[in-house]
C-alpha cells in the first residue's frame, strides 16, 4: 500500500479510500503536467476531469507556476486589513473590466464562501428572509451553500439549516413564479448549467424569464458559476452571454488556476452599499479573502484566458467533442443523450427502449444506470488512461471536463476510447456479470486500493 493511501485512510478520509477501493479505482497520483497526470506506478491519464473544472490551463502551467514564484518573492503585504489590499484591489477591477455591471468584488476562497456572501448580501440587502434554489442545484458544502443545495442526502443528515430556503424543479420558470408570490425571498440562486446535476441545460429563455420574475419580486439573482464561467462554457459568464444580468455573479474554481483558492462574488455598487456601509462594513469579510498571492494567480489567470482566447476555443473544441460523441455512440441501446455547452460534456446512460429488457422493465435498466453503470464507465477508462467521473448527483451521467487546454487531438481520440468501452456493454447481463465479477474479486480481497 502506498504510503499517501495509508495515512488518507488512517488520518484524512477513511470513507474515501474504501469507496474508491470497491471497484478498483484507486489510483495515487504523484506527478501532473498540462492535461496529463501521472501515478506512482508511472502510468500516465489523460484528465478529462481537471479536478471539477478547477484547472483550466491543465496542471502546472509555466505562467502561472513562474507568476506565483515571482509574487511570492516580492514582499507583497499578503494579509493587511487596515489598508486596502493592492494586489485584490488590482484583482477587483480586472473582475470589474470584464463585467461592468457589476463592479464590485466580494472575494473569498471558495465557491462555496462565494455563495454565502451572495446569500448574505441578499438577506442584508432586501431584509427578507426567504432563501430559493433549485433541485439538484450544487453550491457547495458550507453550511449557507449546504442550504440552498438542491440534494435531499446532502442536507437532511445536518439539519435544521438556515431557515426559510424552498426549492423548485430546475428549468421550470412557472415554478419560479409561484415562489415568489409571497414577496418574502431574498434570493434566488441558480446555475446557468446544472453540472454536478448531470450536465443539465434549461429550456431557451428560462434564466431571461426568472431574472424578470426576480425583478419584479424583489428578489436577487444569484448566478452560481462556479463550475460554468471563465471560459468553460464558451464565455466568460454563460449568463452574460445569454444576456442576462444578475444581482449577483459567483465565480471560483478556475479562478485559482488550480494553484491556490480564490472566488469571487460580483455585485452592483447599489447592492453592496445597501446590504454593507456605514455601520455594518464589518459584517461579512475573510481573513484570507484578498491575500495578494492568491490574488496574483487570479490576475494571470484571467489574462491567460483572455490571450489565449480560450474561451473561444471551448465552444469550438466543445462542439466537435460532442458531435463525435453523438457520431461514435449513436444507436447504443444505453446511450440516451449526449449535450453540453462548451468543454463541459456529459453522457446520460439508461434506458432508451432499444431493447427488450427496456421495454419489460425500463426501471431496472435506470437503476443500474443511476447505481452503477457510470462509475464502472469511469473505472474502465481509468483503466485505459482516461480520467472522467459521473456528475456527482446524477451518476449515470458520465462528465467530460478536460482542461480549457486540453490537446484536441488526445481528446477527440478519447471519443473512440470511449466507445469501446461502451460498446463492451450492449446488454444489461453483460453488464451486471461485469459488475458482479468486479464487485465479488474486489470483495474477496478486501477492497484493495490499487
């Protein structure tokens, strides 16, 4: 057993390791570079993954490394909070160029920290104490973004949590609607795509339709783009590029390059006034929050995206990743839907009628789907040098989400890779055999991590 295995089941997470040892899936990672990760026995993955959208120029990217060095060495004041802080000044306005709208920055480490600011500005703001998202929404664990995260099983082992938050079905305006009714939400926070939902793309129109509701409430709009901005799916905001404008914009994981935490919630001067000045500039703040080296990352980040036109790339890498995948699994009797947005891809296994286990017992085929049939998709590609993972809260939905710079040629030759794998299960014996064999050899040896 390596020694990083060892000391993560004994001190960090038990749990973990003997999750990722049932079906063989343990894998430890030593080394990474670019789109490539590396494990102790030397063999080399492609990462389709980039640790949830959280590496966007791949691992260890020469400007950003070199960036940080130089940040590091220039005796920055990193954490000074009786004088503005001149490399998250510097960071604020570079948010605030990119989106004019809204010009002011709550920074943070985390998505999840940069959705409690949200939640906060918004009760502060409107002093109401109403709280709505959406089912299947992921905003992180916290214990505000734990409260308006849309999965009952993440929730109910903690509760009670803040009060007053409600949920409605994602992509269901008419829903919305009714919400608000009652004038007593404060916000409403959403993901422009659902990903850890399944890669879910709402219907044309749904997020102009709830900004106008919002507006009419009085409610704020809060977009959650954490796993959707910074070029991911094609823009640097997927609600901007739709032409929508919320109250309030979240960002964070590729905002730290996958060096070091940085978030971001944007928001109107108006807004930020209303909920924090005078008296009450102290009431929401992070000690770390606007740490100048965390800041410097952010700055090269941002301008990496912008040089590199990587946005643009990720719509057009993104659209030939999913008409190969389309062209590639078409007619499978597992494969329902291929869809996404940008590089941000995924592939909804279940029942699609074309057999006639489908037919006879539609749900047992979904079961297996939603159960198993995702992770055992991951665990073979593992096995072929690929890395990918099920969408968190829908695991029949395989996540492709390689780097902002992944090499196109290694990405679109994983669209074959892929293939095969799924072509090994074309019915649901061979499948459950598969998994049973797996599941009973991975048993009798004690659920080695290897």
């Amino acid at each position: 057993m390596h020694e990083a295995t060892r000391r993560t089941a004994d001190h960090l997470n038990p749990a973990l390791v003997g999750l990722l040892g049932t079906l063989g899936f343990g894998r430890v990672f030593v080394s990474a570079e670019g789109d490539r990760l590396v494990d102790a026995e030397g063999r080399s993955y492609l990462d389709l993954l980039a640790g949830f959208g959280a590496v966007p120029l791949g691992h260890n990217p020469p400007r950003l490394v070199e960036g940080l060095r130089t940040a590091a060495t220039e005796g920055l004041p990193h954490l000074v909070h009786t004088g503005p802080p001149v490399r998250a000044a510097s960071l604020a306005e570079a948010l605030a160029s990119r989106v004019p709208q809204l010009p002011v920055a709550m920074l943070s480490l985390s998505g999840s920290e940069a959705v409690e600011s949200a939640l906060k500005l918004a009760r502060a703001a409107t002093g109401r104490p109403g709280l709505l998202a959406c089912e299947l929404g992921f905003h992180g664990l916290g214990w505000g973004a734990l409260s308006v995260l849309g999965v009952r099983r993440f929730r109910e082992p903690l509760e009670p949590l803040l009060p007053g938050a409600r949920f409605v079905p994602f992509g269901d305006a008419d829903a919305v609607e009714r919400a608000l009714r009652d004038r007593d939400v404060a916000a409403f926070v959403v993901e422009p795509i659902q990903a850890e939902g399944g890669v879910r793309i709402p219907p044309p129109g749904y997020l102009a339709r709830v900004a106008e509701l919002c507006r009419r409430a009085g409610t704020l709009l809060v977009v959650d783009e954490v796993q959707t901005g910074l070029g991911r799916c094609g823009a640097f905001s997927v609600a901007l590029a739709d032409g929508v404008v919320p109250d309030v914009l979240v960002l964070g994981k590729a905002l730290g390059g996958g060096l070091l935490p940085v978030s971001a919630a944007l928001t109107t001067r108006a807004l930020h006034e209303r909920a924090f000045s005078g008296e009450r500039f102290d009431l929401h703040g992070s000690t770390y929050g606007t740490y100048a080296l965390g800041a410097s990352v952010a700055l090269e980040v941002l301008a990496a995206v912008d040089e590199l036109g990587l946005a643009q790339r990720s719509t057009a890498l993104g659209e030939r990743l999913v008409l190969a995948l389309r062209e590639r699994l078409a007619g499978h009797p597992f494969v329902r839907e291929v869809r996404g947005r940008g590089l941000l891809v995924g592939i909804e296994l279940g029942a699609t009628g074309a057999r006639l286990v489908d037919r006879l017992a539609p749900g047992l085929v979904d079961t297996v789907a939603e159960r198993a049939f995702g992770q055992w998709v991951a665990a073979e590609l593992l096995e072929a040098g690929i890395l990918v993972q099920p969408a968190s809260q829908r695991w029949n939905v395989v996540r492709l989400e390689p780097p902002l710079t992944v090499d196109e040629g290694a990405l679109l030759a994983a669209v074959d890779t892929i293939g095969e794998v799924l072509d090994r299960y074309r019915d649901l014996r061979t499948l459950l055999a598969a998994l049973t064999a797996r599941l009973g050899a991975q048993w009798w040896n004690g659920g080695e991590f290897r």
